[in-house]
C-alpha cells in the first residue's frame, strides 16, 4: 500500500528540486507554519534555514482573497529594497500548483499598537512603482458588484437577509489608485524590534488604498487573526496615524459599503465549512 503523504512536511520530491537548486542543504529540516489559513508554509530549520516554502493550493476559488503565486512573486521583487517584505529567492512549479521560497521575516503576528501599522500602510501606498497586478474595486457599484456576486455562490437563508441590509450611499471611483496588499489582516503583519514585515502577498491590486485600510479594521478580520474586533479609541488611532485625509474620508464614506461585502465572504465561507467565520459575519452585520 503506498503511504499517504505527511502534510507536516513538504512533499519529498520537491525538497529534492530545492536541494538540486542549492536553495537547501542536505538534510533540512522543515517546520510547518500554522498562520496562514489557505497554503502550506514551513520554515526551513537546518541546512539553509532562515527561509519559507510556500506550497500554493489551488482548490478552492476565493471570491475576495486572490491566491496567485506569481503576483508574489512580482510583490516581493518591486518591494526588495522597502525593507517591510521578505526577499524572494526562488518560484517554480510542483505538480498542480507553484511555490515561492524567500527569507523568513522574524517576528510575531500584530496584536497591538494599530498606529504602526497605519504607518506601513500609508508607507506603501506613496511608493511610485509599477507592478502588474490586476486592478481591485473603486468605488460603491464596484463593491456592489463584487459583494453581490459572492452572495450569488451562497445559498442559505442568510443571503436575503444581506441583501436587504446592501448600502443606499453612492460613493465614486477615486481619482488615484496604487499598489494595495490586498490582505492587510493581523496575522500577516509581523512585528520585531527591527520593524513590521508585510507578508502574504497573493491578492495585490491597483486599487483604493482605503480598501487596505478596511481589511485591517475589519472586525471579522481582526477576530479571526486577532481574537477581538479593534475598539473606537484603536480604530481612531489607526486612522489617525496614516495621515492621508482624503483616502481616510473615503473610508468612512465607504465602510458600510467594506462591511456588506465582507459579511457576504463571512457567509460564504461559513457555507464552505469554515464555522469560525460565523462570529465574523455577526460582527460585520453589526456595523451596518
């Protein structure tokens, strides 16, 4: 009988390729990473350590987080020298899926001080560079599209109820768009006295920068990474350090707009099987 593969450790033929690259020693060791909730990730622990694989699954279709190994890999190489994102040292192919394998970033998942991250955020999004990424929404139809075609996949009850609650407000497109993360949740924010690493970049977008600033304030975002939604006096710090007025007005004008959305990816992943997101959705049913 052929042995199941261990998923605690990475396949064996593709640690045979990363040795072959002389990415790793003979011997490595690997460590399984637990922060993501879609790849598999380890650190590797001897002969080459101080680095991460990150084996993408391509199974499950996200509505809302793009998982693309390559616009990684195009993240990481035009953010290089910010000093906020591990260097990226190789990507290939395994079997169905791709890999990327860069330096692993010390530090712990963001608990507190939300103005810091404000900073690392309003940080990226002054930066002049262009990256092919593909473009996010812009505005109150895009997020109504958007939310609306999430609630299409879903099935349950709970859909109409969404529906009912969708924003009136119209909000316009913004005159000015930048590279965003996509994905500026606690649990890829790493903090180290050295600073704050953005990791996990597989959903970028030419976008809105204040629908980062919605992802990290999310109260079923922070829940889920975090443990607890942000309080008012958190949230004000936050939006008070990044400094940028006009995407902060945006913000508000757009929250409630953020919420219906994200309570429609709260639902649908509930009905994916992903029961710890229905704490999520109340939460974000709450704020509209």
């Amino acid at each position: 009988m052929t042995p199941l593969p261990d998923p605690t450790t990475p396949p064996p033929d593709l640690v045979d390729e990363l040795g072959d690259r002389g990415l790793v020693d003979s011997g490595a060791q690997f460590q399984t990473l637990y922060g993501g909730r879609t790849n598999q990730v380890w650190k590797v622990l001897g002969g080459g350590g101080g680095k991460v694989l990150k084996l993408y699954r391509t199974a499950l279709r996200n509505p809302l987080f793009r998982n693309d190994a390559e616009l990684e890999a195009r993240c990481l190489m035009a953010l290089e020298n910010t000093g906020f994102v591990p260097r990226l040292r190789a990507t290939g192919r395994h079997e169905n899926g791709r890999w990327v394998f860069y330096d692993h970033a010390p530090g712990s998942p963001w608990q507190e001080d939300p103005a810091r991250v404000a900073q690392l955020l309003q940080k990226l999004h002054t930066l002049d560079l262009s990256v092919e990424v593909p473009a996010g929404c812009n505005g109150s139809e895009d997020l109504a599209r958007h939310g609306q075609s999430i609630l299409d996949e879903c099935k349950s009850e709970i859909r109409h109820r969404l529906e009912r609650l969708r924003p009136k407000e119209q909000v316009a497109s913004a005159a000015r768009t930048c590279l965003i993360h996509g994905d500026p949740v606690a649990g890829n924010i790493l903090v180290a006295p050295s600073g704050l690493t953005l990791i996990d970049w597989q959903c970028p977008a030419q976008g809105d920068p204040s629908e980062d600033l919605a992802l990290f304030l999310s109260p079923a975002m922070q829940h889920l990474y975090r443990g607890a939604p942000l309080n008012t006096s958190e949230e004000n710090q936050f939006l008070f350090a990044y400094g940028d007025i006009d995407t902060v007005e945006r913000y508000k004008n757009l929250r409630r707009w953020y919420a219906w959305r994200m309570a429609a990816y709260c639902l649908w992943r509930v009905e994916k099987g992903a029961p710890d997101y229905s704490v999520g959705l109340d939460l974000e049913i709450a704020a509209l």
